[in-house]
C-alpha cells in the first residue's frame, strides 16, 4: 500500500522530533556526564521530584543505572520514616526526617482502606534497597484482618501494591531476614483467633510461601532482628501483670526455638539493634536503657546520659542505623542516642533530641525504619 508524501513526512518529523529529545543535553552547557553527576547528588526526596523537569532528566533518574550509581557512590543517605497516627481522628500519616538537617516530609498517601486500626499493620524494610513494607491490618468498620503488602520506594518516592500474604493477619510481628521480609503470628480473620502459621516473602519473585508454624500463637509485643534470626516476645506489659512468652525463628534452618529465660524476662520494652548487640529502651520509670549479654543471658543496663524522658512521651518508636539509636516520641519528637562500648564490655549512650514541628503535636508514632535514599 502506498503512503502519501505528506503522511510519510509527518513520520520523520516525529523521528526528527524524538532523536532531537533524546539528544537534549540535560543541562544545557555541560556535557551530560557532567550533569548525570549533578543530578546523581540530588538529595532524597528531590530526586523523585526533578523527573517531572522535562523527559530527559526522567529517562535519566528512572533508569536503573542511575540508583547503582548512586549506591555505589556511596551517596544514598540514611533517614528515618515514621509511620504515625493522628490521636483524635485516628488519621494515619508517613514521613520522613533527614538526621542531617532536621527537615521533615511528608510521604504520598499510602493506599489502603479508608477505615483501617492503625496499630494492626506491620512494619519492616529493606534500607540498601530503600524499601518499606506495610504489612496487614485491621478494619475498623468490619474488625476483621486483612493480607495486603503495601510498598514504598525511596527512589520514585511512590506506594505500590504487591502479592497480599496466604493469611489475613493483623497485631503481628515482621521482619527483614537477610533480604527475605517474615510474618510472624498476629490475629486472624477474627480477631480472637491466634495465629501460628508463619510466612515468607520473597522480593525478588514477589511471592509469599508458608514456612516453620510456631508452637503457639504470640500476639505482638516487640520483635527484633540479630543476624539470620528473628526474635518475637509478647513482653512483658506495665505493671508486669503476667510472664512474657518469646521464641526465635532460625530462617537458616527453618526452626523454631523458646527464647532464653533471662531474655525474654528482661525484654521490658521497646527494642533496637546496632551492629549485632540488642538494646530496649525500657517502658517504665525513666526509660532506662539496657543491653542484652547472650554469654550472661542477662540484660545489662547502659550508663551515660539519662534517657531524654522530659521530652520524650511515650509511646514510642525506635530504629538503629550506623551507631546510632532513633527513639520517636508522642509528637513525633526525635532522640538521637549514640552508645560507645567501653571497657568490661559495659555500654554508655549520649543523647541529643530534636524537636517536632508543631503540626505532628497531636501524632503518635506507630513504627519508624531507617532507609537509604
């Protein structure tokens, strides 16, 4: 069939066009090595912002090149990302503050129901990756648990939606295990019903897969990460009305075990690990600090600077990355604890705090994770 002159001059004009676009310098008067460098330090979150400059600045930042060269620049920085509830309306919020600085932002909304119980998602993330994972939940319209994996990505600053997890689930554990994201336990579809079934998901293949039950259901208390294990305990709770219950999840061997007598008697709190050492800042009195001594089975309090307790109001949330020790407080306050080891093996902390802008008076932190962006 033949084509006319004016339609095949219409076609090499929108060649024309797109060869000229492709071949736009990024920044007009540099060569574009020079300017994917400038963009390449654009800090976390304007990077997801300067796509929307023109499209060659899009093509750039969206290829996947540009966040290997990033991470192998070493540029990607910690921050830290709140996940936070509003104490009057039961409004649920992200965000994320740059330590550097003391700036916060706000996240886009995270897709989910609009009548949700905060406090039944689950949290964890991939921080090399700059990955966050909200996991599960309750309705508060029906009370019943829901099985959605919900996915934050520091490099397009967007939510998406992944594989939902084999059982509805809400009050549970998670964790990151040497890249593979565990659910442990929670309630079920009802929910009195206790859980034991525990899942793994794999990011890579974007697929949940049944691993070893627990022996019985544990409701989430606190959990923790040390090398290829996770910790859950149910904990003890203020004033110590009953004996916590804690087991360990081997994802090497796929086993279970009950966590040691001394461990899970003094988990009194709030945990976060630095390096490959436990902390708990305590939930009682004046929230001292302590560190767990596996050879000891025994918790070892830390010396140092007092817990900011003046300034901090609980509840809180707390993540470690790089030596350091982020406790968000009730107003979405940040202490910033620093412990050194000294001799004897004996720990003490420097504490810093940096105050809320006004408008996070009225939130309350329900997890906060460290990424890299």
């Amino acid at each position: 069939m033949a084509v006319s002159k004016s339609s095949s001059g219409k076609q090499q004009n929108d060649r024309d066009q797109e060869y000229h676009k492709k071949s736009e310098p990024l920044i007009p008067g540099l060569p574009d090595e020079i300017a994917e460098l400038c963009l390449l330090h654009l800090p976390y979150p304007y990077q997801s912002l300067a796509r929307s400059v023109c499209c060659s600045w899009n093509r750039t930042i969206t290829n996947p090149g540009f966040l290997l060269s990033r991470r192998s620049l070493s540029l990607s920085l910690p921050y830290l990302f709140v996940f936070a509830f509003h104490n009057s309306t039961a409004r649920i919020q992200w965000q994320a503050f740059d330590p550097r600085s003391g700036r916060w932002f706000i996240l886009p909304p995270m897709p989910c129901p609009k009548s949700v119980f905060p406090p039944g998602f689950a949290c964890t993330s991939i921080p090399r990756q700059g990955q966050l994972y909200v996991l599960g939940g309750m309705r508060s319209d029906t009370q019943t648990s829901i099985n959605t994996t919900v996915v934050y990505t520091t490099s397009t600053n967007q939510w998406s939606i992944a594989s939902p997890m084999v059982t509805p689930r809400s009050f549970f554990a998670a964790g990151n295990v040497n890249g593979k994201i565990i659910a442990v336990g929670g309630s079920g579809a009802e929910y009195n019903d206790s859980i034991t079934s525990v899942e793994c998901y794999d990011t890579r293949k974007d697929t949940w897969e049944h691993v070893a039950k627990m022996r019985v259901g544990l409701a989430r208390y606190d959990s923790a990460v040390v090398g290829s294990k996770l910790y859950v305990t149910e904990g003890w709770t203020w004033p110590f009305l009953f004996s916590p219950r804690g087991s360990i999840y081997d994802l090497e061997n796929d086993t279970w075990q009950e966590m040691k007598d001394g461990m899970k008697e003094g988990w009194t709190g709030v945990s976060v690990v630095v390096g490959d050492r436990l902390f708990v800042i305590s939930e009682y009195g004046d929230c001292p600090m302590k560190v767990y001594v596996p050879d000891r089975d025994a918790w070892q309090y830390v010396g140092g600077d007092k817990f900011p307790r003046e300034a901090m109001q609980r509840p809180f949330a707390v993540s470690g990355v790089e030596g350091r020790i982020y406790v968000v407080s009730s107003g979405l306050n940040v202490a910033i604890g620093t412990p050194i080891e000294g001799q004897n093996a004996e720990f003490i902390a420097k504490w810093e705090v940096v105050a809320a802008p006004k408008g996070f008076h009225d939130f309350s932190p329900l997890s906060c994770q460290v990424l890299y962006a």
